[in-house]
C-alpha cells in the first residue's frame, strides 16, 4: 500500500496571523479568543469567541471554492432543513495572506464520525429530507466541479491509479467488477441539481443524538445526486438504508429508481477508495474511507 498523504499547506494560518486579519478587517471581533479547530485539505478553521468560525483556504485551489460558498450557499439557506454554514462575513486579503476568506457561524454538535446519531433511523429519514430539499435543479451559473455530480465512467481512470497505489490493500477485482455495473447503470438525463459535493460523516454534525447540521459545502456544484446520495453508505448501518431510500423517493421532486441508487453505491465505492489512497496522515479520512468499503462490498454480497 502506497497512499498518499494530504496535500501540504502552501500558506501557514496561523492563529496569530487570523488574529491580525481580524483585527484589521473586522475590529469588533478583534478582543474575542481565538481557537484554532482543524486543518482540512483545503481550509484551516478558527474559533472565533463562542458563535464564528473563520474559514480561511490553505491552498490556491481552494481559493474559488470558498468564493462559491459566499457567492450560493446564503440563496440556499431558507429552503433546507438543516443549518449550513452560510458566511456572515467576508475577509479579504490582508498582509501575510494573499486570498479572501470569510467568517461562518459555529453551529453546534460534533462530527457524526466521532459521535454517530443514536437512532439511525431518524437519522435516515432527516439526511434523506435534507438532500430531497437540496437536490433541485440549479442554475446555469453553478459551480462545476470536474470530479463530482459527473457520469461515473469519468472516474474509471483516477479509480485506477488509486488501485494501483493501494495494491494488496483492497480487493482490486471486486472493485472493478462492482464499479463496472454501476457505470453502466442508467445515466442521470435530467437537469443538473445542486449538490453538496463532499457529504461524509465528517461534514455532518450531530448535537444531543440528532443530525443537526451540514458543513462544508467548498465543492457545492450541480449534476446527478447520486453522487451526494453515497452518504447513505457513510453514515448509515445497512438496516436502515430502506428508511433512507423510501424518504428520499418521497420527497424528492425527481424518481429515486434502481439506476439512481446503483450509481450512489458506485460513488461511494469510488469515494472509499479515493479516501484510502489519500489519508496516509489523515486517520479520521482513511477510517471513512474503510468503514465506507466495507459497507458496500458488504451491500454487494
């Protein structure tokens, strides 16, 4: 197994250098404790006081990510029924920092993957209500994003090269075989509807046993569903994946058929496999990864 770590940092947020940009761009909040919270792939959180976060890319390509975030997630607020992280404020680039970046409110709860809901069913039927809401038709102006929302045989090629680099460490041939069926299932024909983009447990938020809110939205773009609709291999045990099926079909305003959910089965695959290959120093994202592979080669069996 040869997998990759996550990409370095091309700017060190520090939390001294968010504290000179907040005080220079955002003086209010100048005297609040500043706490740092994670370093992503792409973006570095810090806790400002009790109830903002700043959200600052430490990569270029994160750069327009976070301007799609300011640019559609506060149209889309009104109409979930989750809390997002829609940005309050907007930061700009300032001495030792050279992109903009922006201020979201902390919403509370922990990642499901370290605090799992308590009741999974309930918890089916809310992610499921979430993305029903979520997957409308989006407008020509979305975000496109090259590797999500796209056909599945578009990912054949970077699905082979992850093979390779993980080598005895996952069933290749199974792999294949079940990515195959589901390229070959049904493309999505309708208009692109907006998506999430990188639903995982770590990007959903669990507050007193509960789906709370949704977090993360850097790679919101549009397409076909499916690809959001791999979650339900993430996060929920496979007893309830009938729960999370039926309330989608119910609320969605698009049929959520066998090709729909063959497909997210295939994306969750290809995700698995993507979050292997690149966790090497990311424990949190190669456990996804490998909770997320068991679950659909067991779902295939």
């Amino acid at each position: 197994m040869n997998a990759r770590p996550m990409p370095p940092a091309e700017v060190d947020v520090s939390p001294a250098l968010v504290r000179r940009l907040v005080a220079e761009q955002m003086p209010d909040l100048a005297g609040r404790r500043l706490r740092m919270l994670a370093h992503g792939w792409d973006n570095v959180m810090v806790r400002i006081g009790d109830d903002l976060i700043a959200r600052l890319p430490r990569r270029v390509v994160a750069v327009d990510l976070v301007r799609h975030e300011q640019r559609w997630l506060p149209g889309l607020t009104s109409r979930l029924p989750l809390p997002i992280p829609a940005p309050v404020r907007l930061g700009r680039p300032g001495p030792g920092y050279p992109w903009p970046w922006s201020v979201v409110p902390h919403l509370p709860g922990d990642i499901a993957w370290r605090t799992p809901p308590t009741d999974h069913g309930r918890a089916a039927v809310t992610l499921a209500a979430f993305l029903a809401a979520l997957h409308v038709p989006a407008p020509a102006q979305a975000p496109r994003n090259p590797v999500r929302g796209i056909p599945l045989a578009d990912r054949a090629g970077r699905l082979a090269d992850n093979l390779d680099r993980l080598g005895a460490a996952v069933d290749g041939r199974a792999v294949t075989r079940m990515f195959r069926t589901a390229a070959e299932a049904p493309t999505w024909d309708r208009s692109p509807v907006w998506l999430h983009g990188d639903l995982h447990p770590a990007n959903i938020l669990v507050d007193g046993g509960r789906v709370s809110a949704v977090i993360d939205f850097g790679d919101i773009t549009a397409g076909d569903p499916a690809t959001d609709l791999a979650a339900a291999w993430m996060l929920l045990p496979t007893e309830d994946h009938r729960t999370f099926w039926d309330a989608y079909a119910a609320a969605a305003q698009h049929p959520a058929d066998d090709g729909l959910r063959i497909r997210a089965r295939g994306w969750a695959l290809v995700l698995s496999v993507a979050f292997l290959c690149h966790s090497a120093d990311n424990p949190l994202m190669a456990g996804i990864g490998r909770r997320t592979f068991d679950a659909v080669l067991a779902d295939d069996a």
